[in-house]
C-alpha cells in the first residue's frame, strides 16, 4: 500500500483484494451506504463531522485488516475537516449520568425554605377573619346614655375594620373602640362591624343599641333581655 495514494484509491485497492464491494463493505460495517459512496469518492461535504468519520475509518480497517492511522492521514490531508467546537464531539448518552448541579440545589432549597415561610402566612391574606363584640355584649342593647363605646377585637390587626363603612383604628394586639352618639330608640342605631382580610374574605357583624329615654320606651324593649348601661 502507497503512503501517498488518495484515500479512495486506497479503499478501493484493498476493497478488491478482499474481493468487496461498496454494498458488502456497507453490510460488514454496519457504515449506511451513502457513507462508504462519499467515501470512495472523496465526496467529503456528505460525510458527518470528523470523530464520525474517524470512527468509520477505524471500523473500515479492521475489516479490510489493514492499519487505520494512514487512511485517517490521508482523509485529514485531502478534506477540510468538519470544526466547529462543540458541534464536532458526538452526541451525548442521554441515559448517562448527569453532571450534579450545585446552583440547581441551592436555589431548590431557597423556594422550599420561601415556601414553608409563606405557607403559615398564607392565612393572613386569604382566610376568612373572625371577629368578636364586646360591647355591646349582645343585639338590641338597652342603654341610657346617649353617647356609647363600640368596643371589641379581631383576629389579625392587619385586617381592615369597618364600621357602617367607616375605618376603625386598629391597636396592635387587634383590639378596637369607637365612641358613637345614639339616637332615641333602636332604628336608628344600627352598627354593623365587619373585617376585611387582604385577598380573602369578608365577616360581618350586626348589633343593634336602644337609647332608653323614659319609661314608655323602656316597656317597649323589655320583651327582648338587655344589660342597661
């Protein structure tokens, strides 16, 4: 075999010695006959990037029983070989072992850490608040002085309080009063307090005040138990 011959000549000199064709040759390579066709017609545009070629030149040589680094030589010598970095390694084992990601861990770590921060939190924003009256301990309240302290306590003091529609302070430990003046009888004495949470819901609470002013309207309620104030 001639060092300096092309490396179709190459093949093809040995390929008759061993009495194949570009059909059997494909066959006994398991190379796709387009492959060996480009092969021994330098037709290198249509081979694969350069490690494949390689590995077929290898695979093609041991059938042949010839040595394979002369016609990777004369393939290099004659072709402009296929390189584009990262385009030229071939393909990854896909059921191979993935390298370990530290970055991946550390920010997995961080949303369970945020999320089991937030999920006792979650309440705050989205359930339903809950609110207590303490004065007036009960609907229908008698009392007899027409100025009268609205008091009570709500769940969370980051909900909103309401009452008839006008904000309430709210004290830190979600306590609150509202001094109000009473009209005679109950009608006109109407309090509905409602809490408001954030992205959730609402509660709502009626009480109703009679201001008792003479004996008559003090008859009047007694059907209805009352604390006079």
């Amino acid at each position: 075999m001639t060092e300096f011959k092309p490396l179709k000549d190459i093949l093809k000199e040995e390929m008759r010695a061993k009495g194949l064709n570009a059909q059997k040759l494909s066959e006994l390579t398991d190379i796709a006959p387009h492959y060996i066709k480009a092969l021994l017609e330098n037709d290198f545009s249509n081979l694969p990037a350069a490690p494949y070629v390689r590995g077929y030149l290898d695979t093609i040589a041991r059938i042949l029983e010839i040595d394979s680094e002369p016609l990777w030589h004369e393939y290099r010598k004659e072709s402009e070989i296929k390189r584009s970095g990262e385009s030229d390694k071939l393909p990854s084992n896909r059921y191979a072992p993935k390298p370990f990601n530290k970055m991946a861990l550390v920010i997995t770590l961080a949303v369970l850490v945020v999320i089991a921060f937030l999920i006792p939190k979650i309440a705050d924003f989205l359930g339903r608040p809950s609110i207590e009256i303490i004065s007036p301990p009960s609907d229908m309240y008698q009392a007899q002085q027409d100025t009268f302290i609205l008091s009570g306590k709500i769940s969370n003091p980051q909900d909103k309080l309401l009452v008839n529609d006008s904000e309430v302070v709210v004290n830190p430990d979600g306590s609150f009063e509202k001094q109000v003046s009473l009209n005679s009888g109950c009608n006109n004495n109407v309090f509905e307090f409602t809490a408001k949470r954030f992205l959730g819901f609402s509660t709502s609470v009626k009480r109703t005040i009679c201001l008792i002013t003479s004996p008559t309207q003090q008859q009047e309620t007694t059907s209805t138990p009352g604390i006079i104030q």
